[in-house]
C-alpha cells in the first residue's frame, strides 16, 4: 500500500533521505511515549511504520518475508515461542 501511494515520490528521494525521515518519525513517537499520549503515540507508530516500509521498498527489500524470515513464529536466538531467553 505505501508503495502504491507513494513509490512516485520515495524512490526519488533515495534510501538516506527516507532514512532521515524514519529517525525523525522514531524520535516523534519517542516524545509522544514520554508524554503518554495514546492517540500521538498510535499516530506515530502507524507513521514510523510507514516510513520503515518505504526504506524497505527504495532498498527493494520485501519487509514482510524479512520479518517473517527472522521471526518465523519463534525467537530467533533460543528457537521458542514464547521467548525463553535469559
């Protein structure tokens, strides 16, 4: 969906300008948990979201399987679902 929307716009700006605007969407939400404000914190994860999937597409990278992946229903380091991790 993001790169239907806008590919036109992400792919010319390049994978360093993008990443510029997902640090700035993590540090917005970062605020928005420190003040505690539910709905700005909904609004900025969907936002770093977002942003995380268009540097993915201008890197060509197809998130989702690389989630999934990494993550594929267990942990990654002790292979168990829940986490049984130290």
């Amino acid at each position: 969906m993001i790169r239907r929307i806008y590919w036109h716009r992400d792919e010319p700006r390049g994978v360093e300008r993008n990443y510029v605007h997902l640090v700035e969407e993590i540090g917005e939400l970062g605020r928005a948990i420190v003040d505690g404000d539910l709905e700005s914190i909904k609004s900025e994860l969907a936002d770093s979201l977002a942003w995380l999937a268009t540097v993915a597409n201008v890197l060509k990278v197809n998130l989702e399987e690389a989630a999934l992946s990494k993550y594929c229903n267990v942990c990654p380091k002790c292979s168990s679902s829940p986490c049984t991790c130290p």
